[in-house]
C-alpha cells in the first residue's frame, strides 16, 4: 500500500535490491524486467513515481518516457542508468525526465529522490491521508495524531494505509494480510494480530480507540458503515 512505484529495469541484481528497499520502506513496487512489459505497466495502472532505466529489451527506456509524455502522462519520471555524460543527462531530460541518477548509486540517495518525487504535482494520487484526528503523509512516512508524531514500523505504516484507504469498511484478516504482506494468508499464524495490536498501541497512546475487532470478520478503522 502506500504510494505506487514503477521500477523499470532489467539488471537482476539491481533490480530486485531496488524493489526489496522500497518495500521495505513502505512503498508500493512494481517491477518489470523489459521495455514492452514496461511500457504495458505504463499504460494501463497509475503510479506515483516512475523509476525508468535506459537501456532495455525491447523499446528502451528513452523510447518509453517519449511515448509517455506524448500521452499526455505527467508522473514524474527519474532515469536510472549508466550513462553520465553531460549530453545523455541533457537529452534525458529534454525527453522528459524529471530527475536523473547514475549508476553505481547509494540507496540513500535513490529514496531521497523518490521522496522528493512524490511531492510533486504530478504525483498523481495525493501523498496524505487523514481520517478524524489521524494523518498520513505518503512521501514524508510522517504518521501523526491529534498534532503527535507516531513512530511506526514499515509494516505498521501499511497497516495504516490500508485502514485510511477504507474506513468504516470491515477488512477481513486474508485480505490484510494478502495487501500488507504480499502473501497468501494461512489463518494460523498471529503476526498480523501481532502487528494490529502495535499500532493499536501506538494510536491509542493519543486518542479513543479506531481499530475495531469484528468477531468472525476482521477488522474496521473507525466506524461501522
């Protein structure tokens, strides 16, 4: 849950260490492997922040951004390749990059970007989320209530995404689990219980109770529709 990343790259490695610290910071991530499955992401579902890499199989990746904005698409876009030179940073950018970073890259500095990103107009699905006295900004991961800063973990976080995404609505605990976790539920273990009673915690530390158990059913951020 959380703010909707497309990473476009085809490097293996780089790849799938790019989508596992996104994720692990609270981020959504889609992740494809060439450009006609890239282009396909692109077209069809919206994102917040696209990570776009140059050189692909298939259609590469300068070739999509220039496809992307003909469309008439503002996401903004940030170019991750090995190109450096001056006039491949320009030409990037004069096709409609929004950012540009090289490779060998610190991670650090990748989440700095995306941040900065997200804030953006063209971030297309707005970066808060509120609901009573909780608030929820996407691009900071700043999580707060009635005015206090809450400390959650990443997990927690996209606990909280979800029920601000559905309050008043009854989530059942395989679907948390499924959208949180990415996996299938198997109704044995406690984590997910584990993780409801923290942020209970967390929250109730500043205000009445938000997250209601319902018996056989799940749970409900707020009150029953």
């Amino acid at each position: 849950m959380g703010i909707r990343i497309l990473l476009v790259e085809d490097e293996p490695a780089i790849g799938d260490f790019v989508a596992r610290g996104l994720r692990e910071e609270g981020y959504q991530v889609e992740w494809a492997v060439d450009g006609d499955t890239g282009w396909h992401h692109l077209r069809t579902a919206v994102w917040d922040v696209i990570l776009l890499d140059w050189w692909l199989p298939g259609p590469n990746g300068l070739t999509l951004l220039k496809k992307f904005r003909q469309a008439g698409c503002d996401t903004p876009v940030l170019m991750l390749t090995a190109r450096d030179a001056v006039s491949d940073r320009v030409q990037g950018l004069d096709c409609g990059a929004d950012d540009y970073l090289c490779k060998p890259f610190a991670f650090e500095e990748l989440l700095a970007r995306v941040r900065a990103l997200a804030r953006r107009p063209g971030a297309t699905s707005g970066t808060t989320l509120s609901y009573a006295d909780v608030q929820l900004d996407l691009a900071t991961h700043r999580a707060e209530r009635a005015g206090t800063k809450l400390d959650l973990t990443a997990k927690e976080e996209s606990l909280l995404v979800l029920f601000l995404r559905h309050p008043g609505e009854v989530l059942s605990r395989t679907r948390i689990y499924e959208a949180v976790w990415d996996e299938r539920y198997d109704g044995i273990s406690n984590t997910l219980e584990v993780h409801v009673m923290e942020l209970r915690k967390k929250l109730e530390a500043h205000g009445p109770r938000l997250i209601q158990t319902v018996r056989g059913r799940g749970y409900v951020f707020g009150e029953l529709e």
